[in-house]
C-alpha cells in the first residue's frame, strides 16, 4: 500500500468508501473468473500461438484483479489472497456472465469480445476518477485491455465469417451469451453516489458506448444476428450460477489444502 493510497482512502467518507469496497469487489472478481475460465484452455486452444496468447490474456485478467484489491487493501486492510481464494462463492461478487462454462472457442471468443469491450471502455472512462488511486490503476491496466479487445475482435470476425460450422458455433454463442452481457452494467449498492463523486464512469453512458462498438461489429463486420431474447440483468451480483461453486473449488483447492504455504 502506497502512501498515495493511504491518504486518498482517508479522504472518503463512510458511505463512499463502503461503496467503493464493493465496486472494486466486483470488479476483481470478474477479473478472477474469467481469468480461470480461460485458463481452462492452457494446453487445448486450436493451435499454439493461441495457447499462448489466451494464457497471457488470463495472466493479464488476474493482474487486474490484484490491481483492485490493492486499491480494497487500501480502504479496509483485507488481504488479496484471502479474498480470492477463502470465500466461498455466495461471498463472491462476480457476474454470472463470467460464471458461465468455457464451452467451444466460439463460445469463449465471443465472452471474451464482450468482456474486453466493456472493461476497456470502463478502464478508459475511470482514468479521469476524481480517486487518484483508481485513475492510476485504470491508466495502468487499459494499455492491456486495448490489444485483448484487438486479439477477440478479430477472432470473432474470423470465426464468424470462417465456414459454415465457425459461423453456426459463433451465433449460438451469442445466442447464450447476449442475454447474460447486461449483467457487466448491474451497479453495486451505493454506486450511484460514486458516480456523483465522479470516483468510477456512470454505467449507463458506459452501455451506451458498449452497445455503439459490440453492435456493428457482431452484425455489421461480422454477418451475426442478435437473439430476440432481451439482455436482462436480472438478479443482482449476490446470486451465482451452479457453475461458480465448481469452479472455485477448483480453484481454491491447493490453497485451502495448505493455507500456511510460502512461497521461497
């Protein structure tokens, strides 16, 4: 913790402070599964150079979230890996978007599409936060997101316009996948007085944005039809899919089976 960090937590009153502990809570989660998803792929995307960059992507994810719980260590003294790997997944703030299983490549670009579009249209937004801190790590943080946003427009371009069987498996992807993306909109209790605080961008401009990039792209550049089905948010971020609790099983397992482990 920086003495930067220090003394802007300490200029937040109670309630912006308890929102942004939430806001940055949800947004390393996220980060966190997603990242593990994938992660799922190391050792079986369709050709190596994709091993590797989707690797790297996942590292670059992780780094984010250990970037914003940072910024949480900050405001209440919690510890990152206590936070990623000793919750159980009803303390979890991730959306289910992020939840969901990798499926096929198809399915796992368009995720990632989505995901990147809005994370770097958020990260660009929040480099002016009046919570130097936050404006720090998103200045940071979005010169990666930019080229993973090149790296899955450009698969689900050439997935989309590839062969039939690419293009069938890139819709059905969207299919699935469009109802759950206004889920990365769904506010945080108390995030509208940050967003009049001008601590964090105003989601509903952000979707805006979201939209006017995501919806030429995946109709226009790339042939796809949206689903009738509408995006709903639907619950709020304190409920999960049946995927979340596997998953961080899995995730959590060597940690919880040696929580005194060092590293040397």
């Amino acid at each position: 913790m920086t003495a930067t960090e220090q003394q802007a937590a300490g200029t937040l009153s109670g309630p912006l402070r308890a929102a942004l502990i939430e806001k940055l809570t949800a947004l390393a989660d996220d980060e966190i599964i997603l990242a593990h998803r994938d992660g799922e792929w190391t050792g079986h995307a369709p050709i190596l150079e994709e091993d590797i960059a989707l690797a790297n992507i996942a590292q670059d994810e992780l780094g984010h979230a250990g970037l914003y719980l940072e910024l949480r260590r900050a405001l209440d003294g919690s510890d990152a890996d206590q936070l990623a790997f000793f919750r159980d997944a009803a303390d979890y703030r991730s959306a289910r978007f992020v939840e969901l299983p990798k499926g096929d490549w198809a399915f796992t670009m368009v995720r990632q599409f989505l995901f990147d579009t809005y994370e770097a249209l958020w990260l660009d937004a929040a480099r002016t936060s009046t919570y130097a801190p936050l404006a720090e790590v998103a200045e940071k943080a979005f010169r990666e997101e930019k080229f993973h946003l090149q790296h899955t427009a450009l698969w689900v371009e050439r997935l989309a316009l590839g062969t039939g069987e690419s293009r069938r498996r890139t819709q059905a992807a969207l299919d699935e996948l469009w109802p759950y993306a206004a889920q990365l909109f769904q506010p945080v209790p108390g995030e509208a007085e940050l967003v009049a605080a001008r601590i964090v961008p105003d989601l509903d401009k952000l979707r805006g944005s979201w939209e006017s990039f995501v919806l030429p792209h995946l109709t226009g550049k790339c042939g796809l039809t949206l689903p009738d089905a509408p995006a709903d948010a639907g619950a709020g971020r304190d409920t999960h899919t049946e995927h979340l609790a596997p998953l961080l099983a899995e995730m959590q397992s060597v940690a919880r089976a040696v929580p005194n482990a060092e590293v040397w």
